[in-house]
C-alpha cells in the first residue's frame, strides 16, 4: 500500500513530468518507438497475408513459420541485437526484435480473417464478372475486416506493452522511468512507471475498438442481421385464455379441453335447449297422434278422452 501511494504522489509531482526525463517526453519516445513498429509489422504482415489468404494457397505454412516467432522471448532477441553489430546503430535492435514480435498476429488474423469469409457471396461476386483486385478490396477485405482488426489491436497492445524493453537496450521511453526507478532504489517511481505503461496499452486499446467500430464497412449490415435475428429468436408469447364466472362454475365435463376457449368449441357440441337433437326428425303435423282424439270424427271433439289405467 505504500508503494501504491509513494507511486501516486510521484505522479502528482509536476516536476516529474517535465524536463528531458520527465513522463511527457518519455511518453512521446515510447508512442513514437511503438508506431513505427506497427507500421513496418502490417507492411510485412498484412500484403502477405491477404495475398496468401485470396489465393489460398501457402497460407498455413506461413502462419505455421510465423507463429515460431512467439515462443522465441522479445528480451532474448532484444540482447542478441544489441550485442551484435547492429547494436551500434540506436534503437533498431528494440524495432527489428518488436517488428518479429508483431507480426506473427497480424499475419495469423489476416489469413483467417479472409480464409473464413462466406465463400458463397465470393463466388456470387466472381460470378458477376469482378476481376481479382475488386475481389479483394470490395469483397474479402469487408467481410475479413473484424478480424483484421482483431490482429491489429492484439499486436499493438503487444508492442506497446513490449517497447518498455526498449530501456534496457538504451532506448528511450516509458522504461527508462522505470530503469532509473531500480537505479536509485526508487520503489514509488518504479510503480508509477507500470501503472503508466499500463494506462496508455488499456488506453490504445480503448481507441481502437472506437475506430474500429467507425470505420466497419459492413457496420450498417451487421446491426440488421443482429435485430433480425434477436426478433427471429426471441419466442412468441403464449396467449393465456381468460377464465369468466361462467367457466368457474361450469361442471368439469362442461369445460373446455386444455387451450381451447369456449367459444371455439364446434356448435355441434353446444344445442340450443329449445331446440330437438339433430338425430330426432320433427312431428309432422299432418300426421295424427296415435294416442289422441280423431279429429276426423265430430263427436270425438266432445267425447272425453278415457282414463286409461293399467
């Protein structure tokens, strides 16, 4: 905890800041030391990996040979430079040692990023007659560009994290805070010198999710497809029927079967109570009554109709 604090009033220190060694132009060193890396790693990386991943040909082998390159250490290369000739030509052996270091996602990203492109809508776009450059920059660079970009922020939080080295090959930036920290048993500035370093790689991260969400060619297309499949999966609320009096006390042979209302039960099934049943046919009027007066016979109209007892 204390370290934390000592760390924070070091930072506080306006005169920490300023000067020759202070945090302004160490962070400059460092910001300029980690884009010309990235800028020569996507020269190398990015034209061999879309020209690789359009063809399809030769692409595993290279992704294979690059990925060699992470389990070699940054620090092992970074001395091996230094000690050699061309440790005497300043921070090129910091650039050669982060360049491999950051090559190996772009190169792998970038491959698959234009390998796992929907091939059908590549063949529909040959089909309509695009000659292989229109291929690549309309089609299979759009359809590639998430995981391009997925490579890029990978490899610049890498490199921005890595250049820290840079000091103890003699460099410049936000490692030399750092080194002078261990130099004069400074623990407050050695910590401030981390947090520093690790605010500014969460900080281009940050950046790089925003410019990649404004510059996706697809961004438009993509929240289409997303809105149409979250109403495509979300279910159909169920519609409960509403329970009246009258179906409260309804017999259980009266009610209706389970998710069927009332009034979907077929007529057949509900006659009217003045009404005969459909299976027994009307009296028919000119028919007489068996069992009743003869009324084609005058004096049955005033004879009574016997009692009949069994």
């Amino acid at each position: 905890m204390e370290a934390v604090t000592g760390a924070w009033q070091w930072l506080t220190t306006a005169a920490n800041w300023a000067g020759e060694n202070g945090v302004w132009h160490r962070l400059t060193e460092h910001l300029w030391l980690s884009a010309l890396c990235l800028v020569l790693s996507c020269l190398i990386a990015l034209p061999l990996a879309l020209y690789l991943g359009h063809l399809g040909k030769g692409g595993t082998l290279a992704v294979n040979i690059s990925n060699v390159g992470r389990a070699v250490p940054t620090f092992a290369v970074l001395v091996l430079l230094t000690l050699s000739p061309l440790g005497r030509y300043g921070d090129w052996p910091t650039v050669i040692a982060l360049v491999l270091f950051a090559v190996p996602p772009l190169l792998t990203n970038a491959y698959l990023g234009m390998r796992e492109a929907d091939r059908d809508v590549v063949e529909a776009a040959r089909g309509m007659g695009m000659s292989g450059p229109q291929l690549l920059l309309r089609v299979e660079i759009p359809l590639a560009y998430p995981l391009l970009m997925t490579g890029l922020r990978s490899a610049t939080v890498q490199v921005v994290a890595t250049a820290t080295l840079a000091a103890m090959a003699g460099g410049g930036g936000l490692g030399r805070i750092i080194t002078a920290g261990f130099g004069n048993y400074d623990t407050a500035q050695v910590v401030a010198g981390a947090l520093l370093v690790a605010v500014l790689a969460l900080a281009v991260e940050g950046v790089l999710v925003l410019v990649e969400r404004l510059l996706d060619p697809l961004r438009g297309r993509r929240r289409a497809a997303t809105r149409t499949a979250s109403r495509t999966a979300s279910p159909t609320a169920a519609r409960t029927p509403v329970r009246t009096p009258e179906d409260t006390d309804r017999r259980p042979s009266d009610q209706p079967p389970s998710g069927q209302r009332p009034s979907d039960q077929p007529l057949s099934d509900q006659p009217p109570p003045d009404r005969a049943p459909a299976d027994q046919a009307p009296p028919d009027p000119a028919r007489p009554d068996p069992c009743g007066p003869d009324l084609s016979r005058p004096d049955d109209l005033s004879r009574p109709e016997p009692i009949r007892t069994n």
